[in-house]
C-alpha cells in the first residue's frame, strides 16, 4: 500500500478534505503499519486544514492504546461495526463482540476525544424481529452519534448464509417486513434529529461523511490496496484483487488496476444511480445539458412516478419521496438509459 501511495500521488487534486481507511479490518493494523502509512501520506499528499480522516473499526479492536494511537495519527472520526447491539443475532453473524463492547467502545471513543463517531447498524438480520431492530435504533440515538449508516442484510449466492437460506436453514425477515423495518428507521432517526442525506444514512447537522458524499457527487477519489476502486471523472479503475498478484505488480512498478473508460451513457447512469441516493437527488439541468440525457425519455417516464407518489420533481430536481426510498433500486433501473 505504501509504494502504491507513492506511485500514485499525482492521481488527486489537492488539497486532500477526506482520507477513509475501511473496506476491511483496518483496526487490526499494528501502530508500526499505520505509522508508516501515514508518514507515506503526509510526504506524498497536501492535506487540508478541515481533512476528515475516518477509521473502519470493530468494537473489540477499540482499548485506550489503539485510540491514543489513531488520534496522534490525525484520524479525528471513528466508524464503529456495532451491525446489532442483540447478543443473540450478533452470535449468528459469527461476530466476535458483543452488545456491552459496542457500547463500551463508543463511550471510550468518546473520553478518548473523539467528537466525530459513526454507528453502522443492519436490519433484516437472522431471525430478527420488528421489536429487536427498534430497540437496536432506540439503543443507537440514545447514544447521541453523530452519524449512523443502517443497511438491509444482503444474502449473496455461493456464501455461508446464501447456502444456509438455500437450505432453509437461515430465516431472514421478508421483504415486506424489511421494508416496515426501513420505514421505522426513518421515522425513528428524523424523529431524533437526524438528516437522512442519504438513502442508508443518517446525520446530525453538520456531521455528513465527506468520504461517502464524495462518492454520491461523483467527485474524484483514489483507492489503495488489493481490490481498491478509484475514479478520476471519466474512467473508473480497480485494483487487483488477488492479493499476491497485486504486491507483485506494484513491486515491480506496473500497473496494478483494470481501466474502464466511461461512455456518455455510462455516466448519464452513474449519475442517476449516485444522485438519486442523495437528499438532494438529480438536477435534471446537469442531467440533460452536462450529460446529454434525452429529455423525452425523461418526459416519458417521470410523470408516472409523479403521480404515484415516488418522486417529487421541481424546475432543477427529481428525488425520492419517503415512499420512492423504497423502490429506489427499481426506479433507478427506469430512469437509466439502456
């Protein structure tokens, strides 16, 4: 990763506002690695005065020694992997901690001095009931985050829990239940205060990820590591994923990604697919005069979402209603062109 940060420091504008270890287990690293991580990126990169830099960490890898460490390292907001704070369901996700650590964890966090803490929760959970998924949001805000991310469960086929659901031997709230579950963690966040600036997150005023919302604008980014994605604007790239065959090319100095350039149509959808997400949702001006969507398509389908509730539209905006967050990934695949 440190020679790859090297290779690559004239990818970005500078300065750099957002750095974001995660993807992983990044608080598994020892203070040696993340040390030398970090002298590689202040030698390399400018960093900027209001930098957000967030660390990836699960409950049981947060003790004092690890958060002094972090914060002399400049990392000023944490990203802590509570997923449940239901012992019973975090046993069958095979997770190492449990509810006390979690809650342990964030209170540390904080007289540690860190005044930036990001929950990550999920719904649709095994065997997770409407009563257990409230008491978990209940359990979340009265901790007072600045921010929380909340995900429905996905089950991948050729997985522990795919082949298990196969079998029946996996029983995972229904799509109709996970949908109540989804509207009560809106009604329930907005309630306490939190924006949902994004269709799975949730933050206090002023306290949006600069990381994520980097990605929803589609602004440049640079990914380092086995597996990394990164975007310049007009092509995406992402790493080798086959860890061995990564380190040997970035060894060697080659090139260690695959380089797509996007069509103009390919970005007309990755515009949709990211700005939909957002509060904010599409500017239909730089939809069709930036990215040369076809205005009657989009006057074809829009009327019908309209009417149906999903989508509110002005002059300049399509977004989703509390209704349309619902069916997001289906009104995406209308809007985009094929």
């Amino acid at each position: 990763m440190v020679l790859e940060l090297t290779q690559r420091k004239d990818f970005l504008p500078l300065p750099i506002d957002t750095i974001y270890l995660g993807g992983g287990t990044p608080s598994v690293l020892s203070p040696e690695e993340l040390s030398q991580i970090f002298l590689n990126i202040r030698q390399n990169y400018l960093l900027s005065d209001r930098v957000e830099i967030t660390l990836e960490a699960n409950p049981d890898d947060i003790e004092d020694n690890n958060l002094s460490l972090w914060r002399s390292l400049g990392i000023n907001r944490l990203s802590i992997g509570c997923q449940t704070f239901d012992d019973t369901i975090l046993v069958q996700l095979n997770r190492i901690h449990r509810a006390e650590e979690s809650i342990a964890a964030y209170h540390l966090a904080r007289a540690k001095g860190f005044g930036n803490i990001s929950i990550d929760l999920m719904f649709g959970l095994p065997t997770q009931s409407e009563s257990q998924w409230i008491a978990d949001l209940e359990l979340a805000v009265s901790l007072k985050p600045e921010h929380i991310s909340a995900y429905g469960l996905t089950i991948e086929d050729k997985t522990v829990f795919g082949n298990l659901h196969k079998k029946g031997q996996l029983i995972v709230p229904g799509e109709e239940e996970q949908a109540l579950y989804y509207e009560q963690m809106m009604r329930i966040l907005v309630d306490k205060g939190y924006d949902q600036y994004e269709i799975s997150n949730f933050c206090l005023p002023g306290y949006k990820s600069k990381h994520n919302s980097s990605y929803w604008n589609q602004e440049k980014y640079l990914g380092i590591g086995p597996s990394a994605h990164s975007f310049d604007g007009e092509s995406r790239m992402w790493n080798d994923s086959n860890n061995m065959m990564y380190i040997k090319k970035i060894e060697s100095g080659q090139v260690a990604y695959t380089l797509e350039s996007l069509s103009e149509k390919d970005r007309a959808n990755e515009y949709v697919l990211t700005a939909l997400r957002t509060k904010e949702g599409i500017s239909i001006k730089k939809l069709i005069g930036e990215l040369h969507y076809p205005i009657e398509k989009l006057n074809e389908i829009l009327p019908w979402f309209v009417q149906n509730g999903w989508i509110v539209q002005t002059s300049d905006q399509i977004s989703l209603t509390t209704s349309g967050k619902l069916l997001a990934d289906e009104i995406t695949l209308k809007i985009f062109l094929n």
